[in-house]
C-alpha cells in the first residue's frame, strides 16, 4: 500500500505543477523511494504506538505531528530523521487541526471495522450473512479510505507549503 500512496502523490504533484503527470515515472520514483518508505513509516508507527501507550491523546497528537511524512519523503526527498523533523516543524503551527482531521479520520476507519464485528445470538445463518457482507465492504472501503486521506492530505501539504513560501 506505501508503494500506491507514493504513486499517488508523485502523481498529484507532478498535475500540481503542471507536468506531464506520467504514470511510468511516478512508479519508478516511488520504487526507488521504497527502502527510505518503509524505514520512515516503520520509525512512525514505532513512535505514534508508544505514545498510544501513554492514552490515546498522545499517539493522535503524535500521528497528527506525522501525518506529512509520506508527501515530504517523497516530495522533498529528505533523509528518514529530517522527514520527522521537517513534518514537526510544518504542523507545529496548526497542529490542533490536522490533531481533529487524523482523530476525525481514525473514527471512521474505526466505525467501517467494527461493522465486521456485529452479531446476533439469535439467528447464527443470518450472522454468517452479516459478518460476511460487511467484511467485504470493509475489505473494500478501508484501501479507499486510506488512499483519499493520503489524496487529501497530499493536497493540505501542498497548500501549507504554497502559504509558507
């Protein structure tokens, strides 16, 4: 899925700025990009499950300090450690937004999941049914939700980074 969400940003930025958007370059950029992806989305999560440790504030207000790691990694093409810090220092400013939209974010992903685990005791055939169908429409929502918050934060970055200039 990282690989996807570095296409898709390459792709956003390059219609962004007005250049021939190219798929074929796009994906090689994000392939090149891929071992620094991992390092950088591993170091991210390591850090926003140790502040989920601490109650849930301080893993969201950590995710909401990070949530520019990809577009930065890729857009700017920074090493691992100063994707962190350029991401602290862009969202240090508005950070009880991006806080609400990744909370905001995390709800609704949150709500599609837990709609795989209704059940009812009563009738098990008609459980079965349930359990199914809302797997597969989990299955088959949450790629999209992931992938539009990448789109739109891709856009947000864009936008602060425009402001900031």
């Amino acid at each position: 899925m990282i690989f996807t969400y570095f296409c898709v940003i390459r792709f956003i930025v390059d219609i962004r700025i007005h250049t021939v958007a190219n798929i074929k370059d796009s994906l090689a950029q994000a392939f090149q990009l891929l071992p620094k992806a991992l390092a950088v989305n591993c170091l991210g999560l390591i850090i926003v499950i140790m502040g989920l440790f601490f109650f849930l504030i301080p893993g969201f207000i950590l995710a909401s300090y990070f949530v520019f790691i990809n577009q930065i990694l890729v857009i700017e093409k920074t090493k691992v450690i100063d994707t962190f810090k350029w991401s602290f220092l862009i969202t240090n400013k508005n950070w009880v937004k991006l806080f609400i939209i990744v909370f905001i974010y995390n709800v609704v992903a949150w709500g599609t999941g837990s709609l795989t685990k209704i059940t009812d005791i009563y009738n098990p055939l008609e459980v079965a049914v349930k359990i199914n169908l809302y797997h597969i429409l989990y299955y088959f929502l949450a790629p999209l939700y992931i992938l539009y918050f990448e789109i739109f934060m891709t856009l947000l970055y864009l936008q602060i980074e425009n402001n900031r200039l």
